[in-house]
C-alpha cells in the first residue's frame, strides 16, 4: 500500500483540476441551441434565460435557432457539439422524449448522447382556432368535423410533439377525419393560424395567450385538470367529459454526454437561481407558464419515464409522420 498516498494525492489534484476547471467557465460565449424556429415557447424560455445566464455568469450566452424534423436536427447537433460546456440545448419535450419512437431511425440516444442538465419550466395546453371560424365550443368543432370528414385542419406544431400526438389521439377518440397540416415550431403554425389558413391547433399557452387575449384567437378548451387563471371562461377538456386530454408540454436544458460534471453542476446552479426568482417566475406566469427546478439527476429519471410513456401513446394510437 506504499503507493496509496500517491494515489490520494494524484486524485486529490485531479479533483482541484477539475474544480478550477469549472470555476474558470465561461471565458468565452455559450452557444444555447433552440431546435425550432423563433417564436414559439421554447424560444421564448431560452431568450429570458440566455439574458440571465448573461448576467449572473458574465459571459454571451447566444440563442442559436435550428429548427426542422421536429426538433431532431438541432438535438443531433447538440449531441454531437464538443462537450466542453460551450454549446447546451434548451428543448421541449418533442425531440427529447414525446416524438422518438414516431421516427424509424433518430440519429441520437437521448440517455446516452446527451447530458441532462434542468428542467426549466412546463406549460398549459389549449385547443385554440382562428377568431372567425364558425364552430365555437369543443361540441361544435367535432360535430363539424363529423360533418365534414377530411375538412378540419389542425395544425400541428412539431411533428412528434405533444400537439401532434395529442391531435392523433383526438381523431382517435372522437372518430372523426381531420387535416393535419405539420409546422417547425409554434411560431410558423401560429402565423397561420392568424391568417385563417388553418382552423384549429392544440397549442403550447404561451406561443397564442396574447392572441386569445386580443381576440383574434379563441380557446376552445384547455387540456389541464382545472382551468386557467389566465383563461378563466375556458373550459377544460375534463369538464366536457374526455378526461384523456390533460397535456403538459414540458422543456430542459441538456449538453452533450461528456460535459464535465462541474459545469452541468454550476449550470444547474445558475439555472435554478434564475428560475427560483420572482421577476423570472412573473415573466413566465404572464405567458401563463410555470418554472420547475430539478438537479440533473432528477431530470434524467423525468425523461426516462416520458420516453417510455409517450412511446406507448405512438404504439395506441398509430400516430405517424406526415
């Protein structure tokens, strides 16, 4: 055992090497990868965090938008990122969980190519339409979609997201023929939304509460247990009786596999301080989103169980890519 207290030693300077490592990051920008275009939740989460980060760890932290194939594209990209803690994804829960088992080949593993790092927050779900679209309550817009098989058209805003599967599992339910009309992001499908070129979109809150509230969107229904303090004239879907539809979209931060433990650690850290703030919870609350603190390990299990459960969802519903 002569050798021992060389090893102690040895290690006890790897770990000061490591510690210091940690310390010293960032000494450069932090590319923050959004795998959809502008204008949807996502975006919308990682621009408010990006400026925190900014902040509290005084380096850029840049929103770099790499939107297509429902989020696999900008994940791959992650994935595959020199893991050195200058490149990080913040994501919905698409590519990461909802949407794997819709694709016969995804070019990553997400519990082994990617590092969790936090949850950041989660959202309410609304069946919304455009303002001048005939059908008014949630009876409505499926007795008009029994009357005109095929003529409904509902956006979906990601192909694998929970809009899309949740979609699926509506014409399922209610035996009806809809349009799915598939987007790259919320942004792109609220757009045409807006202008009437489609009727319908099970929707992340945040991406259309500005519109319902101006009035050129209405809610139909919210897929929550009870409703919305921002939408309190809204039914829920439980209330209309299909107590199926209760949907919480949900977003994290990962980076590639072999980031450094001390830096998903320290960015842990920062993240959940900024999300433990009362200015950054106002900031979501008026989107009408709620922030979720979680250590990486708590994360990884969180993905672990939506894997398994929206892939059982794919299997009962037939649900398949445009």
């Amino acid at each position: 055992m002569r050798g021992l207290p060389k090893l102690v030693a040895a290690l006890a300077a790897i770990c000061m090497t490591v510690a210091a490592y940690g310390e010293a990051w960032p000494t450069k920008p932090v590319r923050m990868i959004v795998p959809f275009p502008p204008g949807g939740t996502t975006d919308i989460m990682a621009r408010v965090l990006a400026k925190d980060l900014q902040t509290s760890l005084r380096q850029s932290f840049v929103v770099d938008n790499r939107g297509g194939a429902g989020g696999i594209i900008g994940t791959e990209m992650t994935a595959k990122s020199m893991p050195d803690g200058y490149t990080i994804m913040l994501s919905s829960s698409a590519p990461l969980a909802v949407g794997l088992k819709l694709y016969p080949k995804v070019p990553y593993d997400v519990m082994r190519d990617l590092a969790p790092v936090s949850m950041v927050g989660d959202v309410p779900m609304v069946l919304v339409t455009h303002a001048k679209f005939a059908p008014q309550t949630l009876r409505d817009v499926i007795a008009y979609a029994k009357a005109h098989p095929g003529k409904l058209t509902v956006a979906l805003n990601a192909l694998g997201s929970q809009s899309h599967l949740l979609t699926e599992l509506f014409r399922l339910r209610t035996g009806t023929s809809i349009n799915m009309i598939p987007y790259k992001g919320s942004g792109p499908a609220v757009v045409d939304l807006l202008a009437g070129a489609v009727d319908s979109d099970f929707e992340n809150l945040p991406a259309v509460i500005q519109h319902i509230q101006s009035g050129r969107l209405r809610a139909v229904a919210v897929l929550s247990e009870k409703r919305l303090d921002l939408l309190p004239d809204t039914p829920t879907f439980v209330e209309l009786d299909m107590p199926e539809f209760v949907a919480t979209p949900w977003f994290a931060i990962v980076a590639p596999a072999a980031t450094p433990r001390v830096i998903v650690a320290r960015l842990n850290t920062e993240i959940n301080k900024t999300l433990s703030s009362a200015e950054t919870r106002a900031v979501f609350a008026k989107q009408g989103a709620n922030a979720v603190i979680a250590t990486p390990q708590a994360t990884g299990r969180y993905f672990r169980a939506e894997i398994d459960k929206w892939a059982k969802i794919v299997a009962e519903t037939g649900a398949k890519l445009q």
